[in-house]
C-alpha cells in the first residue's frame, strides 16, 4: 500500500505532457506520470487495451488515470480499488472546468489542444480521412460553427498554424487562454480519492 508521501501513478493523455509541467511543485511531487501518446484517442479499443494491461501490471499500486470517456472500459476503471480517475469526459473539459465547456460545446465549436493544434494536418487528413478541403469544409459544416483554441499557455499561441487550419475547414478560430487552475482541481481531487481507497 502506498504511503502518503509515495508518489501516485498518473496514467495520462498525452495532450498533458507539457501541461503537466505549468503546474505547482507541490502537485506534480505527488505522482509518477507516464503519458500516452494522444493519438490512441483515435483508436479506442487499443487505448482500453493498453489501460487494462498497465492497470494489471500495478495491482499494488495507486493510479490516477488523466482520460476522459476515450474508451470503451475507461468508466469502469474508476470502480478499481486503487484506481480513480480525473473528473472530466475529456481533456477539454478537465482544462477548461466543466461550466466553461459546457458554454462552449452548446455554441457548437471544435476544440483545439495546443499538442493536437502542431499536428492538425496529420489529425484532419490522415486520421478523420478529410484529404481534401472540400470534404473538411462539408464534415465541419455540418456540426460545428466554429474552433476554440485553447490557450493553456505552455507555448505561444500558433497564429499561423491556427489561420492555416482556419483555411483548410473555414471554421473562424477563436483563443481562449486559460489557467491551470481546473485541471488542478481535477487532479488534486483524484489524488486525494486514491488515496483514501484502501
């Protein structure tokens, strides 16, 4: 059984990696993180595989899980005994608190992650299929009015990245900077919890 002073487990998203970095000395002392790479969103079944074999590997130790609805067994994991998972259905919300995202997913808009943000090409047309502009114009139509990009302040706002996106699915990108302080919140939370499990 871990102690109170031993570092916990934090299985992660990789979208998290540098965000982990911007938070205070005091939290991030209080895990061992391992981050995922973030792409394994895109592949549910393997992501829940992966969860499930690092999770059996650790029958003795106490695990934070930074994922939010990504795959199919993730909400049963929070019911592991040493498990407990950061508060969230994804890592929009889980940054951005659940009120202000809530706000944004009624205006109908797209996220956008500063570690997704670098590789949106990749995301867009090789991951969702959309090779032409034409195809990303109609998909994006169809559900969303708009981007937020969420400035997490680990990098500078890629202006030009964000305006070739723009071009690409004609969805107007918006900036909205935000703080640490819902994600450490969240992941306080979870810390605590874990460690009250017996």
């Amino acid at each position: 059984m871990n102690g109170q002073g031993k570092p916990v487990l934090l299985l992660g998203c990789g979208i998290f990696r540098r965000e982990f970095t911007l938070l205070p000395e005091s939290l991030r002392s209080g895990f061992h993180p391992v981050f995922l790479d973030s792409m394994l969103h895109m592949e549910p079944a393997r992501l829940d595989l992966i969860l499930k074999t690092a999770l059996g590997r650790t029958d003795e130790e106490r695990v934070v899980l930074a994922y939010g609805d990504c795959s199919p067994h993730l909400p049963d994991f929070d019911n592991q005994a040493r498990t407990v998972r950061v508060a969230g259905c994804n890592c929009c919300e889980m940054w951005l608190g659940r009120k202000r995202y809530g706000e944004l997913r009624k205006e109908a808009v797209f996220f956008l992650m500063p570690e997704w943000t670098l590789r949106w090409e990749h995301i867009i047309k090789d991951e969702l299929g959309l090779k032409t502009r034409e195809l990303a114009r109609d998909f994006m139509a169809q559900t969303m009015r708009s981007a937020v990009y969420i400035d997490t302040g680990v990098i500078p706002v890629p202006t030009a990245v964000l305006e070739a996106f723009s071009g690409y699915t004609c969805l107007p990108v918006e900036v909205e900077k935000t703080g640490t302080e819902h994600f450490i919140i969240a992941l306080e939370t979870a810390l605590r919890r874990v460690r009250e499990r017996v």
